[in-house]
C-alpha cells in the first residue's frame, strides 16, 4: 500500500481554502499513485477553532467540506480530522473525529479518547471523549487509526486512566496512524519523537504520524511528521516549519519504503535556532491570516525592537516594515545611530519623530496636579504612553499592524508600561527571555552584521530617564531569567527556588513582581508561544489572588 503524508497550513474557519488545499494533495497524490493521503487532527476547520465550535452553522460548514472532500476522493482513500455532532444524548454536543474516506464514500470514523485539557488546551470545553475503538480494513492491511493524544498516555506518570491502542492492538491490526495537532515549543520535538517511538516499540508496529504546519494567532505548529518502523526506528521525519507531502510504501511483512530522500535531521536544530524559525513563521501567518501585509514598530536602538525589526523584515519583507524612531530628551546619541544603522543594514523604511514636545505638552497640562511633586515613574510612562499614540495614530492611517517588542522577562516582572511599550497587534518575542533575545541576536548576525554590535553589548536600558539602566530596577537577567523559568514554567515554590540556591531576597521580589504584573499581561496583545509554558492561554492565574505574592 502506498501512503501519503500531507503535511499543511490551515487557517481556522477558511473552509473554502482548507478544502481547496485538502482537494489538490488528494488529486497530487493519486497522480502519483497514492492508495491513501492522511490529513491531519481537525484539518477542515483548522485548530483550535475554539468558540466556534458552539455554532451548529460551524460544524455545518465542517459536514459540507467532508462531502466535498469525499466526492474528490475517488480511485483512492483518505484520513482527515472533523468535528462532528455527537448523537448520543448522554454528554458533550461534538466528537473530535476522523473520517476514512474511500472511492467518494465516508467509510468509517474515528473519535478521539484522550481529551487534553491543560496548557493551551481546551479539548474537554467541546468535545465528548470516545469509548470505542475499532480498526479500519484497507487494501489488505488493518489500520489502527488514533487521533493525538491517543498516543501520548505512555509516559511515566499517565494523564488518562485508558490507552486506545492497548483496545485496538487486540484486533491485530497491521499499522497504527495517528494524525495530530501537536503545537511548537522548543523542547516539544525530542519529547515527540520519544513517546512516538515508544508507541512503535510497545506495540511493534510501524506508525505514521502527521502534524499541522503553521500558525493560528500565538499557537505555532512545526510540522515534523514522523515515520517509524515497528522496532521504533524512525525512517522519516518531515520537514520543520513548511508544508510538505511525502509517499512511502508500506509491506506486507510491515516494512517501510521511502518513496523519497530521507529527511531524517542528523542532529537536532538547537533552541535558538527553532525559535527564530517558529517566530519567523508565528509573524508571517499572524499577518496572512489576518489579511494585512505591512508591519510598524517603534525602534529605540535596544536589542529588543531590533531583533523584532530584523525578524518582522525576514518575515515581511524589509519593504513592509516600518521602523519609527521616536526619541525624548532621555535618548541618547548612540542609541539613534543604533537605530539608524539597523535600518540600513535591513534596508527597511523609517521614520524618526521627536517627542519632546509631546512629553512637555502632556506634563504642562498636568502642572496644578504635579505641582511640587518630584519626576518619578508618572513622568517615564508618559513618555512611553506618548510613543503608543503616534505609533497607534499611523497603524490607523496606514493599515499597519503594531508589533510588540516586550521579552519574556520584561513581561513576567511588568518591566513596561500598560498602554505603552505594551501594547500592539501581537507580541512577537514575549516568550523569548531577555538571555535569549542576545543569543538570537548573534543568531540573526551568523553570516554578516545585521543588528548593530553596540545593540548587543550595551547595558539595556529604557532611556526614560538620565543614566537609567535596567539594572537599577531588576536583578541581572542571567540570574533573573533563570528564577522567572523555575517558577513560571517549573511551577516550583519560592522555598524550592531558594533551596536551589538563589538569594531568598532575589527570589521572593522576583516572584512577588510577577503575581503583582497579572493586571498587565492580561491586557496585552496575543504572544507568539515558543517554550513549554507561555504567558497567555496556556497560563491562567488569578489577578487578585495572594498566594506567593
């Protein structure tokens, strides 16, 4: 039997598009002899389609792409993942499905069992998981079909009191494929391949695995479907971060021949390099997807609105990014020719408007209510606040999207300001801590300077006020960074911090500042998730509550 791999970009809720793609890797395929093309988890509707999923019209739309779908599916069959109603009285409305389709006729469907309902996801909100599992009979082989996390209850401490394939494994079938909606993080591949391969070797089987490409708001998907044989050795991996359609031919005897080049990496891409692919990737479809093309961002000569810059252009086009230099009396000289020498070395647009004026405008309007009160934070956060508007002012005028410039730690301590260096249509390096944002800045200047050397080795700094260092207010990021990353995605205690060996200090300031910022990241924009535990859907915490604070 020749199978198919079809690994793709969905957009959520564009039937239209998902099916037109679906219908021409199934016409590919045949034309290159293919017996079945699988598709991945929830294809139809794109994932995670989330509240839409309650409109009956939605799945509506669902049911009438499958019929397209099918009647496109002749000489040949095909795996897709849908949404369904549940017609059972008894639980949720809608099933996670996946269809068999064969010679334009809908053969069979699958249920998922295993509902994950932790980090990003929701799956338990919509959908009833499946008690019964039965294989699907094609072309003389028996194929185990699962959906995602059927497959991921074989770690040590199991999330789920069942294992679909220990039910459909007693039905002897020849294969398991499994398809998928497995999102990005930088430490997620290796633990991918890991548990797959154990589900190949548990059950000595050969297994297809496909994953979504793409991104859908902060969501990024990385591809790298998966073939194993049945001794779990892997003998395929798809590329990373693009669309790909791979063909094997799968034997009677089980095993396994690639009707291509293997890609198998012969090492793994290290975790900078995976999040400068998967933010390059998170801008590119946030843009596309929206329906806008042009980018604007303030640059103040720092390393973080220069690395967003040079991300945004390699994502863009330098030609659709706009860079807008907006100094204060605070600013310094060097760091204007920072600014300016990036835009040069990128070659993207830019303008440069001063707002000393405006600073002046706004706190002469709020003399009798300073009056004799010192310059303090109050001062600082106009200055910020001012650079919003006239950055807010042009995206209105223009049809430009804000790109937010806010790093990880920065956004886990509150180091910025509400409804100023803030706020934007999407945070592009909100997960990447400020450690990190240096190493993808020497990432970004590999083969020649693109990011101004000076951006990279000075002290960081706001400029909000003379001499002012990042320093003054936070404890050194190398050391910060590390306390953020144990309790935010460790979950560990402060007391468990401190016995780490930290400075109790350090640390209880530190985790005080991050349950105190709640009010703030709430209100800020989407954050392109790159780690294992990102500030957003995948992190919910009370604003108001009081415990380690």
């Amino acid at each position: 039997m020749k199978i198919a791999l079809a690994q793709l970009n969905y957009h959520v809720g564009n039937f239209e598009s998902n099916t037109a793609k679906i219908i021409h890797h199934i016409n590919k395929a045949r034309n290159n002899g293919a017996d079945l093309v699988v598709f991945a988890e929830l294809c139809v509707c794109g994932y995670p389609s989330r509240d839409f999923l309650e409109f009956d019209e939605f799945i509506g739309l669902c049911d009438n792409a499958a019929k397209k779908i099918a009647a496109a599916c002749t000489d040949m069959a095909c795996i897709i993942g849908i949404p369904t109603f549940n017609h059972n009285a008894e639980g949720k409305d809608l099933s996670n499905s996946a269809y068999f389709i064969e010679n334009g006729a809908i053969k069979a469907k699958v249920n998922k069992a295993l509902l994950p309902n932790y980090d990003i996801f929701d799956e338990y909100r919509y959908f009833e998981p499946s008690m019964e599992f039965n294989c699907i009979d094609f072309k003389g082989q028996r194929i185990a079909l699962t959906i995602c996390e059927d497959l991921w209850n074989t770690i040590e401490n199991p999330l789920y009191i069942t294992r679909p394939m220990d039910i459909l494994i007693e039905q002897k079938p020849d294969v398991m494929i499994n398809i998928a909606a497995s999102p990005f993080s930088y430490k997620h591949d290796e633990e991918r391949i890991a548990i797959l391969e154990d589900n190949a070797k548990r059950y000595n089987l050969p297994l297809f695995y496909v994953n979504h490409v793409g991104a859908q708001t902060e969501l990024i998907f990385d591809g790298g479907s998966l073939v194993f044989d049945n001794t779990g050795k892997l003998v395929d991996e798809l590329p990373y971060f693009e669309e790909a359609l791979t063909y094997y031919i799968l034997g009677d005897d089980a095993s396994i021949t690639l009707q291509q080049p293997s890609t198998v990496m012969a090492e793994r891409a290290g975790d900078i390099e995976q999040i400068y692919q998967a933010v390059i990737l998170g801008i590119r479809d946030y843009f596309y997807k929206s329906g806008f093309s042009r980018a604007i961002l303030g640059l103040s000569g720092g390393i973080d609105s220069a690395v967003v810059c040079a991300l945004a252009a390699e994502a863009l086009g330098a030609e659709n990014v706009m860079a807008v230099l907006l100094p204060s009396r605070f600013s310094t000289d060097h760091s204007l020719k920072d600014a300016e020498d990036l835009v040069a070395n990128l070659g993207c647009k830019s303008e440069t408007i001063p707002i000393k004026t405006i600073t002046e405008a706004f706190e002469t309007a709020l003399e009798p209510q300073f009056q004799g009160l010192p310059f303090n934070i109050a001062e600082e956060n106009i200055q910020s606040r001012s650079r919003a508007i006239l950055l807010m002012a042009m995206c209105n005028k223009f049809g430009y999207i804000l790109l937010n410039t806010s790093n990880k730690s920065e956004a886990a301590v509150g180091y910025g300001t509400l409804y100023g260096d803030m706020c934007g249509g999407i945070s592009v390096i909100g997960d990447v801590y400020k450690t990190q944002v240096f190493e993808l800045a020497r990432y970004i200047n590999r083969e020649r300077e693109i990011i101004p050397e000076n951006s990279i080795i000075k002290p960081p700094s706001a400029e909000l006020r003379p001499d002012q260092k990042d320093s003054d207010s936070l404890p050194e990021y190398d050391i910060l960074d590390k306390i953020i990353c144990e309790y935010v995605e460790h979950r560990c205690s402060s007391a468990e911090i401190i016995r780490m060996g930290y400075d109790e200090a350090t640390v209880r300031r530190t985790i005080k500042l991050i349950n105190l910022a709640e009010h703030k990241r709430y209100q800020t924009p989407p954050i392109l998730r790159v780690s294992p535990k990102a500030f957003g859907m995948g992190r919910r915490m009370p604003i108001v509550g009081k415990y380690l604070s």
